[in-house]
C-alpha cells in the first residue's frame, strides 16, 4: 500500500508540480513560495510604531513585494492557496524577541471584524484564516468584542481623511463588555493608514480597555503608500 502511495504522490507531483502561489514559478512543496518570493518576504520586518490610541503597532511583512501580492490574491481573488505561505512567515517569526513580548504583554486578542454581509459574501475571514490558529497555539485565541455595524464601501481607493469619514462609528461592542485593565492585541491583516485599527481600538478603549496593540501581517508605516491604502 505504502509503495502504491509513495508511487501516486510522485504521478501527482510529476503532473502538478507544485507551484508558488505568488508568481506561479515551480516551487520546492506545495502551497509554499519559490526560493525567490520567499526571499523578498522574509525580510522579515517587525518594525514598530505607536499610532494613537493604538499603544503599538508591529508588522511581520512589510506591505510590499510578495506579501501585498498574497494579500491582493487573498482579499481580491479569494486564493486560498496563499494562505498556507502566510501561516508559515507568521510561524517563523513566532520565537522572535519582539512577538513574545508582545504576546506575553497582553491579557487578550481579537480580529478586526467583517460586516456580516461582506462575510457572508466572501465565505471567510481573511485575517482570521492567517491568524486564528497561530493564536490558539500561543494561548490566546481570538475573541469577539466587536460588530461592523455599518457595511463600508471596499477602502483601498480612499485616501486617510475619506476613510476616516467612512469608518467613524463603524464599529459597536458586541455586548455590553466590562474590559477594564485589558491589555487587548488586535490582528489585522493590513495596515497602512491604521484607520480601520484605531477605530477599533477607541472602541475597545471606551469599554475600559488599558493598551491597545496592533499586530498586522502586512503594513505600511508611509515608507510606501501607493494604492490599497486601508
Ligand atoms: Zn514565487
């Protein structure tokens, strides 16, 4: 049985050799990047920044390059065959001094929410499916304090004022919360303009919240805005 297997697996690879999700080039294992997509991601850049009310705000990619490209794919094209490239940066950065210090700062996490309508549309979470189970294993899995009250238009097009006219009062508590004292980690999968996470995060504070941390999977600290902006 083994060898009929072993000889399935090489007819498989031998017909679909596995490719990178990026740039479609041949890659060593499936659903994994190229030797040359990786090397343009995996300078690995955990860059922090403080954007008020936000306490901290750190990246694991720098919105550019392969990682906006797996971004685009995910969120534009629904390709879910990025995702597994993606869980891998965030497990390879997972032992660095600055995400356990992070991790270790904080009481909580929880994932920026969709409209229910926009989740319903796409059928998932991206930022849940890069994060969710990344943060189960590291002891804090994602909890839910938020509702997108309001469906937004898609933001990429908008500049920072026009998005912060869009995105004001978006967000409402779930439930009435008592979140006194909470060190609260929120994960997004971009952030460019941070106004999507600072709008979370004066909501999380209005409900007694002490910091609020950002890790975002991809960012953009004005080093390169161009378009997608969110
Ligand atoms: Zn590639």
């Amino acid at each position: 049985m083994n060898f009929l297997r072993e000889l399935w697996d090489a007819v498989i690879y031998f017909l679909f050799p596995p490719r990178c999700p990026v740039c479609r080039e041949f890659a060593d294992e499936r659903y994994q990047l190229c030797a040359a997509c990786q090397q343009k991601i995996l300078r690995l850049d955990l860059y922090d920044q403080k954007v008020p009310p936000i306490d901290k705000v750190l990246r694991v990619t720098k919105y550019r390059g392969g990682s906006r490209e797996m971004l685009r794919a995910l969120k534009f094209d629904d390709n879910l065959r990025v995702v597994p490239a993606m869980k891998k940066i965030l497990d390879d950065v997972s032992d660095r001094t600055e995400i356990l210090s992070l991790l270790a700062a904080v009481d909580c996490a929880t994932i920026v929410p969709l409209h229910a309508d926009r989740l319903k549309e796409r059928g998932f979470n991206q930022t849940e499916l890069i994060f969710g189970e990344w943060l189960a294993k590291k002891n804090l899995p994602p909890k839910n304090f938020l509702i997108r009250a309001i469906a937004t238009p898609k933001l990429y097009n908008l500049g920072k004022a026009e998005r912060q006219k869009v995105l004001s009062g978006v967000f409402a508590p779930l439930e009435p919360v008592d979140l006194r004292g909470q060190k609260i980690l929120i994960v997004d999968d971009i952030f460019t303009t941070g106004t999507t996470c600072r709008e979370c995060a004066t909501v999380l504070k209005s409900l007694g919240a002490e910091k609020i941390f950002v890790l975002a999977f991809a960012a953009d600290f004005g080093e390169n805005l161009g378009d997608n902006r969110r």
